[in-house]
C-alpha cells in the first residue's frame, strides 16, 4: 500500500466508475481546512481516502467516509490498519459507500475486527430516478408536490444559478434559528463552494421573488449521482413555495451533467411504513425535512451503517464516553 498526493488520487479515480462524493479529492482539500488532514492511499485495485483528526496528546481518529474504493484484496483492511496505527489512530470508523444488507458489505464487514457503531453521515435517504424526460420525474412525484412547483412559477418565484454565498448563508442562518439547528461558517460555505465550482461539480440555485432571496440549494455531483446537502428558507413569502421549485431546477442540473440518481441525503431512520404514519403528526429531527422530501417520487433507501476498527480499546471506551452527545464531523 502507497501513500498518494491529492494530483494522484485524482488521476487513479478517474477510471473508477460512480464513486462517492465524499471520496473525491476536493473533499479531502475541504476537510483540511477545518480540522482534519487526509491521506490518501491505493492498494493494487483499491483505495481510501482516510480523514484524520488530531485529538490530545498526538493521538488521533481515522474516518473513512463513503469508502473505500474498488476491490479490496485479502489483506486489504491489515494494510489500513498499519496506516491508521502509524497515526496513533485510537480506532478507525468506515462508512461504507453500500446499501442496507449489501452482499460486499456481507462479506467485507461481518467479521471481529469490525464493531457496528454509529453512523456520522445520515443512514437513511430518497433517491430520485433521473432517467426519462422532466415529464417523466413529474409523473412519479406527489400531486402536492407538482402542484406547489407549478405555483411557485406561478406566483413569479425566479431561481437564479449563483455564486453568491454570503446570500446563501444569510438564509441558512434564518433556516438554523427558525429550526434550531447547526449551520457551518460561512466560510466553511465558501471554502466547499469555491473547491468543487472548480471542477464543475457544484451549483448553488436561489429562488427569488423580484429582488428579494426567499431560498437557497446547494447541490453537488459526482459520476452518475448527485447529492442535496445544503438549503434553507426564511420567512419571507413562504406561500410562494420556493424551495419545491428549487429542487425541480437541481435536479434539471444534475440530469443536464449527465446524473441517473438524485440523493436527498436525510430523513428520520425508520422504516417506510412507520415514515408514513407518522409524517403527519410529528415536526422533530428530521420528520418535517420528510414531509418535504416525500413528494419528489423518489425510493426510499438505507445505507449500510458505520463500522469501527479499535486499536487503542481503553481510550476507544473514553472516547465514546466523551463523545456520546457530541458529534464527529
């Protein structure tokens, strides 16, 4: 196994089909700029982009987000440990880029060396078939939904392609307040923006009502997939329903770059029957980003759940103590 430079990670993900945005280079480059550092490492026909973070005491935590790529050899996860253990890694957490119950996910993971922990990106999700016309993705979503897209056009509602981030952020903090949840900086918004622009990756849409910002997306691509991560709302003109036309505009974006998948990236971890159920009646955590996303006519899907590989077990213990209400990244 070889330790790679950002150039030569990207160069060898070239040839590797549908990867994981979060395995990308400019991921990595992001992440560097807050808090962690990346290494990058290739073995005959698989690698991993590893994130580490400085704890106390040169110590440190590995995180695989989404990954590793490609076909792993026999002695592919020895070869890791190796990496993270010259790191002074107390423990390894991967997050596989699989699905629920995924036979390599079987075969790779179901052993003692991996502890299923929890997971840091969310588990479950929608994924929006892109294929056929717009008519087509129309046709599956809610008739809720198609109607308050035709309303925004409507009530004259303009989303506009932009790289204005400080207006995007000015609505993510209102989105945060309203809702009561964390938002980063407006220069993490910046740094992730500006790192992904470059290589055409990202678009930033704000929906407008004549000159005034009522919503905001940030979507990104990678392979045949696409990804919402970031969008708020304020209060303003809400009855203009801006933000399902918005996501009708990114999803014409990632269709246009040549995307087949659309991932609304988060909602409450229940099964669909229960998701259904209870949409209705509950507003916490994630249900109301559900009642949402629901109406697009997507499938709903769940990712395999994170795994942890121990090296140091007393301070593994401490640390899961110190970080039981906290979170990773």
């Amino acid at each position: 196994m070889r330790q790679v430079n950002e150039a030569e990670w990207a160069s060898w993900l070239i040839n590797k089909e549908n990867y994981h945005l979060l395995q990308s280079p400019q991921w990595g480059l992001l992440k560097e700029k807050f808090g962690w550092s990346a290494v990058r490492v290739l073995d005959e026909e698989a690698g991993a982009q590893i994130l580490f973070r400085n704890l106390p005491l040169g110590l440190r935590i590995a995180y695989i987000p989404k990954g590793p790529i490609g076909k792993l050899s026999p002695d592919f996860w020895d070869k890791i440990d190796h990496v993270c253990k010259s790191n002074k890694s107390i423990f390894l957490k991967v997050e596989p880029d699989l699905w629920d119950g995924d036979e390599f996910g079987n075969n790779y993971f179901n052993n003692s060396s991996f502890i299923p922990s929890n997971s840091i990106q969310p588990r479950r999700t929608i994924i929006v078939d892109l294929a056929g016309s717009e008519d087509t993705w129309l046709s599956r979503m809610k008739q809720k939904t198609r109607y308050n897209i035709k309303l925004a056009e409507k009530k004259d509602v303009r989303i506009v392609e932009s790289e204005n981030v400080d207006t995007f952020y000015e609505i993510m903090i209102s989105t945060g307040n309203r809702d009561n949840f964390g938002i980063h900086s407006k220069t993490y918004y910046k740094a992730v923006y500006e790192l992904f622009k470059m290589e055409e990756k990202v678009a930033l849409f704000i929906a407008y009502f004549q000159d005034t910002p009522l919503a905001g997306l940030m979507a990104f691509r990678e392979g045949n997939r696409a990804w919402y991560f970031y969008g708020a709302s304020n209060e303003l003109e809400r009855n203009r329903m801006p933000t399902y036309l918005l996501q009708q505009y990114a999803m014409r974006w990632a269709h246009k770059c040549g995307c087949e998948f659309y991932d609304l990236w988060g909602i409450p971890d229940f099964n669909e029957e229960i998701l259904e159920k209870e949409f209705t009646n509950r507003s916490d955590g994630l249900w109301g980003v559900y009642r949402f996303k629901r109406g697009f006519g997507g499938i709903v899907r769940r990712y395999e759940t994170a795994f942890d590989r121990i090296y140091m077990p007393g301070l593994y213990k401490l640390y899961q103590l110190y970080t039981s209400r906290r979170s990773l990244i």
